[in-house]
C-alpha cells in the first residue's frame, strides 16, 4: 500500500518557482491544488463542440482564489519582520488577509466598502478577528487610502500591487497545464483589479518558457516523479479573455470608471490597480475584453449550479457567461480547449442566491402523507 505525500499548499509544491529560501517560514492553510472540473451539460446544450473546463478557485481554504496569493504576501511580510498588513477590499481579499494574519499571528486591517460587500466574506473577517474598517465610499476610495496611510504607518499593503501576490497566484496556471497536459487555447476569467489575468499570464509564460518541461529526472516541479516524463508539457500559451461587468467595465470603456455598479459586488472596481499589466496580457497573448450585463451575470451562476452542481459567486460566474457567448457567436471555435476560472465560492453571497433562487420551497406539517404529496406534486 503506497501513501499519497501529504499536500501542504503551493508555496511547497512550487518552492522552486516562488521567491522563497530554505530558511522561510511558510504561512500556508493547504491553499491551492483545486479542482478542474470539465462541463458535461452546458457544452452539449449550447450545441458546440467545445470542452469547456472550470477551476473551481472557490475551493480554497478562505473559498476564494485570493489565498494563492495571500499564502506568499503573508510568508513574505512576517519574513521582513512586519507587524501588521492592511488592504482594501470589495471582500474576498479581506476574507483571506485575515485567515493568513490570523495564522501568522500579525493584525490585519482591511478597509471595505460600506453596505456592498457578501454577508459570508463580511463574517470570515469579522471572524478571523481583522480590524474592519468600513468606508463611506467604494473599493477604489479604499484603495487610494491604503497606500496613502502606508507611507505613514508600519503596515504592509496584501494587495495585488504586493508583488508576492502574483507570484502566489501564477500557480493556479501550472495546475492546469499540469492537469490538461498542455495549456488551454483560452483562458476566461472575471477581471476587477485585473491582478489574476495577470498573474495567470505570467504562469503560463513561465511554463512555456521552461525547457526543463518535465522531462528530465532532475526536473524542479516533480523531483522526477513527473506522470508525464518523457513528453513535453509547454506549449502555446492560451489567448486571455477577461470579463467585466457592464456597470464597472474600464477596460471597455477604456478609461476608469467613477461610479462603478453591479451585483457582482466583487469586482466592483473602477480603477484597476493593474491596468497596464493587464493591457500587455491582451496584446500578447492575442485575448481580448468583453462585458455581460448583471443578468447574464446571474443566468449563468444558476445554469452552472443547476445543470453541473456547481456554485460559484455571481464575479466568478461572469466568466462562464462570458465564454458562452464567444461560443455561440464562434468567436472562441469549435473544438477549442476553454478553462473558465470559479473565483469564489457561492455560500460567499447567500443574499444574492436566494434573492434570484426560485427552487421550490414546499412548507408541510410534519405528517407522512404531506411529504409523499410534496413528493408526487414535484416529480
Ligand atoms: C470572486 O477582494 O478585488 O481582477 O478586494 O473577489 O484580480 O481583481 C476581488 C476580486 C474576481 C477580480 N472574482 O480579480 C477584493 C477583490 C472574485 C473576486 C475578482 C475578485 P482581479
């Protein structure tokens, strides 16, 4: 009987590809390694041949993508001596600055926008014992607080314009050239701060750029128990396609947005923090940006949860509604290789679930013969 070596998160599984030394303290919660699920239903019913894979991100130890680049800041922060780390947040990133602050023992101060943040990432910080400090503006206000008050105070930014941060999150993409065995031709994703594209786009380049490709026994990644030796697994890289919501969509308008609205209060965002970088990812990798209205938002979140199991916050679902009008419309081809990214997690934002969910609710006393009429009635 042989036993599985232990998973201890990413930052261990790619030691070699991450800016950490032998001597580093690693603060990790088993972040990383999440599913990718391929779609049985909703490819057939859209009427193409397409394989369309999600990386199921909400699977994380906070339930979100975030943690891949959480684990690195917070290792990196606690290694420079910090103290205390702030952020701003629409309120996955808060969610996690607080679990890994929480796990290193540093405090963490997360700045939220007042009223428009998920009930579920609102109770993980409250929780996780963050100082939350609500602001009477939106994300960005928050944002340009916290590097304004960093210059001033002794805490370290968690943000995605925190280096580490990328480089944490870079992983997701060798997960899935690891899984697919070569890398998907587009890869669609929610975009806000556009930090993940990013990140992504350097993963995959990384990986495409490694002539090392698994093949040899001194390989880096596996220590040449690499599955695939004898093969290589770089390839070319995917064309990048990042979503935005129509309310808060800057990089469709081209310039930043004001006043952004959606219910995807996650990717809220006007100022994106990594315009630039995010602009070099869709001119190199040949990708483009899109928008979907908030309904398109939502259909697609309850199509994923209802034909596939699936349940994704309505951000993450953007990049599926997104990828399934690009597939309709041909221009994402027939028999394309497509992995949408799941940032979060649905139970993030039960108050939006409900709110749109019209499952039935049959109410009954407690009597046999009413739960086998609910039954026959619902068959
Ligand atoms: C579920 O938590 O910015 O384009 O402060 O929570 O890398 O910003 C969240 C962003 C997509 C956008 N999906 O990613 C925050 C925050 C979910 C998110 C995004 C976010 P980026």
């Amino acid at each position: 009987m042989s036993f599985r070596q232990r998973y201890t998160g990413l930052i261990e599984r790619y030691r070699d590809r991450l800016p950490v030394s032998d001597d580093t303290r690693i603060i990790s919660l088993g972040e990383g390694n999440t599913p990718l699920i391929k779609l049985n239903n909703i490819p057939r019913s859209l009427g193409k041949e397409v394989d369309i894979y999600v990386k199921y991100e909400g699977l994380n130890p906070t339930g979100s993508f975030k943690d891949r680049g959480m684990t690195m800041a917070v290792t990196k922060a606690v290694e420079e001596g910090s103290k205390a780390i702030i952020c701003a947040s629409t309120g996955n990133t808060s969610a996690s600055a607080a679990a890994y602050a929480a796990r290193a023992g540093l405090t963490a101060f997360v700045l939220i926008p007042d009223g428009k943040i998920a009930q579920g990432k609102l109770a993980q910080a409250m929780m996780e014992g963050a100082v939350v400090i609500q602001v009477n503006g939106n994300f960005d206000d928050g944002m340009r607080l916290v590097k304004e008050v960093a210059k001033e105070a002794p805490v370290t930014i968690v943000n995605s314009i925190n280096p580490y941060r990328l480089q944490g999150q870079k992983t997701a993409a060798f997960e899935i050239v690891e899984e697919l065995e070569r890398a998907p031709d587009f890869h669609c994703l929610p975009v806000g701060n556009a930090g993940n594209i990013t990140a992504h786009w350097i993963g995959y380049s990384e990986y495409a750029a490694d002539d090392c490709g698994h093949v040899t026994d001194a390989c880096s990644l596996c220590d040449g128990h690499c599955r695939y030796a004898g093969g290589p697994l770089s390839g070319p890289k995917p064309k990048m396609v990042g979503y935005q919501a129509s309310g808060s969509a800057p990089f469709m308008r081209g310039a930043m947005v004001d006043n952004p609205e959606t219910v995807a209060t996650a990717i809220r965002i006007g100022h994106p923090q990594s315009w630039d970088n995010a602009w070099i990812v869709n001119k190199e990798s040949g990708g483009w940006f899109d928008e979907c209205d908030d309904e398109e938002i939502l259909a697609a979140q309850k199509l994923l949860a209802e034909n596939e199991g699936i349940f994704c916050e309505p951000a993450s679902a953007i990049s599926l509604a997104g990828a399934m009008r690009d597939i309709k419309s041909g221009k994402i081809p027939e028999g394309s290789t497509i992995v949408c990214t799941l940032t979060g997690h649905g139970l993030k934002d039960p108050d939006t679930a409900i709110a749109q969910s019209t499952a039935p609710v049959v109410k009954i006393d407690a009597e046999m013969t009413q739960v086998k009429k609910a039954i026959l009635d619902n068959m």
